[in-house]
C-alpha cells in the first residue's frame, strides 16, 4: 500500500517519464518536419523540456503547441515562414485568462458591483502583474527570441514575457481544456496573497504621482508616447512620463491608459529609492547644461 506522499511522488515521476517519452517519440515519428527540426535546434543548445515542464506544473501531450507558445516573432528569421508566432496564442490566452479570473471574483465576490468586478479585473491581469507571474517562473529562460529582443528584457521590457504568460494559458487549454488552464492560472495569480491583496489596494498611480509632484512643487508629470506598434484592431502603446525636463519612468500597455499608469507606477518606483526636489532637477538640469 503506497501512502498519500509517496503515490503523489511516483505520479510525478510517471507524467514526467510519459511526457518524455511522447515528446521523443512526437519528434521521432511524427510526420511534421518543421517540428522535428525545432525539437533538435533546441537540444543542441541544451534547451530544458524538464525543467520547463516543471515550472509550468503541466506534461504536455502536444509539444508543438507550447513550443509555439515560447516562439517570439523576433526569432522567426531563424525558422522561415513555417511557423507562426505565439501572437494567437496569446490572443486565445488573455480571453481565457480574462474569463477564468472574471468567473473567480463573480464567485466569490457576490456583493461587489460590476464597476469594482471589472477594476478588479483589470488589476489582475495587468502588464506588471503577469510580468512578475513571468519572472518567478523564470519563463525568459525558455523563450525563444532574437538576441536584441532578449536584450529588451535584460533592459526591463515586461511586454514580452507578460505575452508569453498567456500564449501558454491559450497552449494549456488547447492541451488540456479548461481545467488545465484554470490550474495554471490559479496556480501562478489567484491563490498568490501578495498579488491579490495588492489588485485590493487602490492603484492609481498617476494619481499617487501626481499628489507628490504637487506636493513638492515638482509641476504635473507629462506623458508623451513614444512608440505605437501592432495592427489597429490590437495596438500596444509605449508612454513615458516626464518631470519637469527628466523622464523618470516608461510603461507599456493595450491602450494609453494602461500605458500611462505603468509609466507612473515605474515613476514611482524611482522615486521612493530616490526622492526629488525642485532642488535635484535643477541640479539636474545644470549638470547636463
């Protein structure tokens, strides 16, 4: 008789055993070349499917769906015009996302209004939140991307990594239906304390942004895009906000707004480690005269 630790331990080892084997036999049987060729340039640079199995918590049955849902278009150049991206997949993904957690707060919110549902919501499943969901499951670590787009990550860039967190939730649904997806997502969002308790708070940032310019007599912070990318029918904005003559902080989103409150948030973050003055931005503004 196995008890309830040690059967828990052999399943795992059993899923992980059959994931592998159904991946070593999908790239060595099946009649897909362009997946079999993807399977062998990733071993040859000693690409973990182990380790990226366990980070998600999920054995896939079909490997060429998530392995889509780590392809960036930046890496296509490598590839030809065979594969897609994981631009779908993240497209299916975010719907899927948006749904499950609109579900959960429906549940288990039964008193607060649909105004609040929806702030809520949208809290939850913001650029900055996935990021962080992203950088604890070390997701950059198995993505696929050009070296420039990899460097935009080092630099700070979310925008890729928050996408890659819901090409693989549109990935777990095709695999494994809904039940995968909402493990995945309850795993990594809804059961996080810290998480939740922080899409509670009140975070408007530009309005805390805002309050302390004033307060200082720093002026009103300027937002300024300086980049739109993507077709018009799902266009990604990059705004950065300014104090006086210094930018102090930049935000991507779907739309300006989001945009806009990244660009605080990250504002602000700068700020609590360094505080400003109208003293420091002349100084400021001296020195670089």
């Amino acid at each position: 008789m196995i008890d309830g630790a040690k059967g828990a331990v052999l399943n795992t080892l059993l899923r992980r055993l059959c994931c592998r084997l159904r991946l070593q036999w999908f790239s060595r049987f099946s009649q897909d070349e362009q997946f079999k060729f993807l399977v062998e340039k990733l071993r040859s640079t000693k690409f973990d499917f182990t380790r990226f199995t366990e980070a998600i918590q999920y054995y896939p049955y079909n490997w060429k769906l998530f392995l889509q849902a780590l392809l960036h278009r930046s890496y296509l150049q490598f590839l030809g015009e065979q594969w897609n991206s994981n631009e779908r997949l993240e497209f299916l993904g975010d719907a899927i996302l948006n749904f499950i957690v609109a579900e959960h707060l429906f549940l288990t919110y039964p008193e607060m209004k649909e105004g609040e549902l929806t702030k809520l919501r949208s809290r939850l499943v913001n650029r900055k939140i996935l990021a962080q969901r992203a950088k604890d499951l070390h997701l950059s670590d198995y993505l696929l991307l050009s070296t420039s787009a990899a460097q935009s990550i080092d630099s700070g860039s979310e925008s890729i990594i928050a996408d890659a967190v819901e090409s693989i939730i549109g990935a777990l649904y095709l695999d494994g239906g809904m039940k995968a997806a909402r493990t995945f997502i309850y795993a990594t969002l809804m059961n996080n304390t810290e998480v939740f308790n922080s899409a509670m708070a009140d975070d408007n940032y530009k309005s805390t942004l805002l309050e302390y310019t004033q307060a200082h007599s720093l002026g009103i912070p300027r937002y300024s895009v300086i980049l739109e990318e993507g077709p018009e029918h799902d266009r990604r904005f990059t705004i950065e906000v300014s104090i006086g003559a210094q930018p102090y902080g930049s935000g991507f989103g779907r739309s300006k707004k989001e945009a806009e409150q990244a660009a605080a948030a990250q504002a602000i973050e700068y700020i609590q480690l360094n505080p400003i003055s109208p003293k420091t931005e002349n100084e400021k503004i001296a020195t670089e005269k």
